[in-house]
C-alpha cells in the first residue's frame, strides 16, 4: 500500500490497541560509492533502502518497533511490537510525543546537482583524484585509497499530535590516501572533502594535501619525552572534541557519565573557548530544520567565553531538569531509540590563522594525525593517551616531522588549557569540528 494509507491505518491500529499518542518516522536513503586503483574501479557499491520507525506512548510508556515492508501485517506487527517494548520499560521519565512548532527554519542542505551526477561523471572524478595524486611529487608513487561517494536522504515526521514535518539533504564527498617512499621509508598522507555543491570539489587541493602530508613524514624522528605547549591541528581538535561531546549531554549527564552534570553556569574553559551546536550551519552534514523529536532547531551556546551554559537536552532530559528543550533529540536512524546529540557541534573560530599559532607557541610540538581514539580516550574521566604524529615547532614555525610519538593529557583539563583558537573551521565528514588549537601542555613520549 502507499505511504500515507499504511500511516493512516498504523495510528489507526494504534489507538485502538490503546496507545495514547504515537509517530511515524519515515526514511529514504541513496548512496553511491566507487573506489578506484590504478586507473581502474577497485570497488564500487550503489544502495537505496526506505523504513519506517513507529514510537508511540501507552501506558506512559514509550515502545518502539521498525519496519521496511508497508502492508497490513506489518501495521499489525509494528503496534504489537511496540506495545510489547513498552511494558518492558522500567524508567519511570515522562516521555513525550512532540505537538511540534509554529514555524521552522530554512536550511540549505539540498543541492539537485549532487543528484544530476551520473555514476560515468562521478567514476572519472574519482579516476583524476588518483591521477592528480600521482602527478604531484615522484615520490608518491602509490594511492592507497582513493574514493568518492554521494549521500541523497529524505525524512517525514509525523504523529498523532499534528506534527508533519520533512526535509531532504545531500552531500558529495572524496577521500585520498597515498604512500611516498625514499629509501626504506614508508609514509602515508590522506585528505578529505565533504560538499553540497559539486562545482566546489577541488580535486587539485584534496591531492595536493594527501601529497604533502605524505611526503613531510619522510625521514620522520621521535623527540625526547616531556611536557610542551602544542598546536593540534584543526582535524586532530575535531577528532578529540568529538570523542568526547557526549560530556555536553544532559543525558549522560544525568546517567553520571560526565562531570559537567550541574555545573552549569561555572567558567569550565579556557576564556577564548566557545562551543556552540548549530544545527542550521550547512556545512554539518547531520544540519537539519529540526530535531529527532520534530523540535524546530537553533544554534545554542554550550560554552560562552569559558562558561558552560547549558547541557544538550531533549524533551525527555529538559522535564527531569525543569528547563526547555535545546532540541537536541538524536534519532540516528528511524529504527533507532531517540537520546540526545549534537548535529552542528564547534569551537567558535578565534582571530589567529595557523602561523600566528605556531609563533605564539615558539618552542613545542605541532599534533597532525592522532591514532587510537576508540581505545585511548575514556569518555567519562576525560582522560587519553594516544599514538601521534607532527612535526615540532621551532622559532615559531614548523620544524622536523615526528612519528612513533604518543600525546596523552585530559579532556576536561585541556579545555582550560587552550592559550587560543585559530580562525578556520572545517567540518568534512563529521557532525563535530575545531579549528587549529594552542595548548599550553600536554605531555608527549618519544625517545
């Protein structure tokens, strides 16, 4: 059956099962990967799948159960499996089905472009990638990895309160990932782009940056153990923020698992840090108008100036603490269970470009490429200790390359150690992102 008869009838089913509110969730997703290797497709994947996510209340209890097909004995199974999730729930939180709001905000995050791409343009982009790659240095003599890929998503909320709300997206992305050799050493340099405009692929700029990436670890060395102020650059600040943005979750919060449960209000960071999470910022490739519970969204300031303004919430976190939504509902995929996430999370660009930061710095180490962050990094005491590599900074500039080098320190305490933040920001293929950040310490271990 269509779409709108199958919801009709499963809210229909519903409310006579006894359910007191419930809500559909309807997915759509197309995706398109090639590989190449050698002039050559090394793999090359095209999918398309469409489900439906079913939540409703009964019993002020709330049941989920899932769905890809859409006739009469899936809006049976659908009402009964969530009936019978529901009455195994033992949380005693209210829970709630969202009426949803007067309005919601624009977000530009659909480009018809991406999807005009035919697979034949979108193989030979990913051919010059490899071909560009290997034009640049000699030395660079093999693509380890070279891909690029195309997401297009539509989703529809809609429930028994009056919410019916839908947005669509699409992104195109490459990554690169090349080998350089001299003598018996071996580097790997990578790089990567994620857009919603194809006319602004640089494929020139991604290989150039996998290529001098690669080739600057060349002859590579550790350096004596020790304490030193650093630079981490923009990726590797990106990767240790989002390791550990769930510290900014009232929900985790609330569970114990981060130390900012009720501090806010107390200056946690450094003066010049701001972190904020915007979902409206396009560039995010989770931006949406609104959130996995249909709140519409906003930028929201998490951290101002060093204070912690407030945790992410959603509707179920902000009732247990007697504050508003900062519609922060996370639904990651329509047969996933709603919980709490950023969408647009950053540290707010400061004024200093990259070698302002490495003057100010004079005498450290620059971070590039960290190693390790599922196992090396503890999410709830903050603490990481994780292989590394860069490059030290000497005079105020980049020095030697550096490898077989680990960079351990704490989360919670490097935020009050930021000296400054740099002023670019680039988000790639994460919903979290940093611009280039100054340390005033951690501790690195080398020779």
């Amino acid at each position: 059956m269509d779409v709108e008869t199958f919801i009709r009838q499963l809210f229909d089913r519903a409310a006579s099962e006894g359910f007191e509110a419930c809500e559909a969730d309807l997915r759509m997703e197309e995706s398109f990967t090639v590989g190449v290797r050698e002039g050559e497709i090394s793999d090359y994947s095209v999918s398309s799948s469409q489900g439906l996510g079913f939540r409703g209340l009964v019993n002020g209890k709330m049941g989920y159960a899932s769905t890809q097909v859409f006739d009469d004995e899936a809006v049976s199974l659908l009402v009964t499996g969530a009936k019978e999730n529901a009455s195994l729930i033992e949380n005693a939180d209210t829970q709630f089905i969202y009426q949803g709001d007067e309005a919601y905000p624009q977000v530009d995050i659909y480009n018809s472009a991406v999807d005009a791409l035919t697979s034949s343009e979108k193989i030979e982009l990913a051919k010059s990638l490899e071909k560009a790659c290997l034009s640049i240095d000699p030395r660079v003599t093999r693509c380890q990895q070279v891909q690029l890929m195309t997401e297009s998503s539509s989703r529809r909320l809609v429930n028994t309160r009056g919410l019916d709300v839908a947005y669509r997206g699409n992104t195109i992305g490459v990554y690169a990932s090349v080998l350089a050799h001299e003598g018996a050493d071996v580097t790997r340099g990578s790089s990567f782009a994620l857009l919603r405009d194809p006319a602004q692929l640089d494929i020139e700029h991604v290989a150039r940056e996998a290529v001098e990436e690669a080739i600057h670890y060349l002859q590579a060395s550790q350096v004596s153990s020790g304490e030193y102020p650093v630079v981490l650059r923009y990726d590797v600040a990106s990767a240790l923020l989002n390791t550990f943005s769930e510290i900014f979750s009232a929900d985790a919060a609330q569970k114990g698992m981060s130390l900012y449960k009720g501090r806010e209000g107390e200056a946690i960071a450094a003066p010049c840090v701001s972190i904020v999470d915007d979902p409206l910022n396009p560039e995010s490739p989770d931006a949406a108008p609104f959130d996995g519970e249909g709140v519409a969204t906003r930028r929201t300031d998490l951290v101002k100036d060093g204070v912690l303004k407030t945790l992410m919430h959603n509707l179920r976190t902000a009732g247990k603490q007697g504050v508003c939504t900062t519609a922060n509902a996370s639904k990651r995929s329509y047969d996933s269970p709603v919980g709490v996430g950023a969408r647009g999370m950053y540290v707010v660009p400061g004024a200093e470009s990259l070698d302002q930061l490495l003057k100010r710095c004079g005498q450290g180490v620059f971070i590039t490429d960290v190693q390790g962050l599922h196992s090396g990094a503890n999410q709830i005491s903050g603490d990481f200790s994780l292989g590394a590599k860069g490059f030290t900074i000497e005079n105020g500039a980049i020095g030697r390359p550096l490898s077989q080098i680990t960079v351990a320190g704490n989360f919670y305490q490097l935020l009050r150690s930021v000296k400054a933040v740099g002023n670019e920001l680039k988000f790639g293929f994460s919903r979290v992102a940093s611009p280039d950040l100054l340390i005033d310490s951690l501790s690195i271990a080398g020779k």
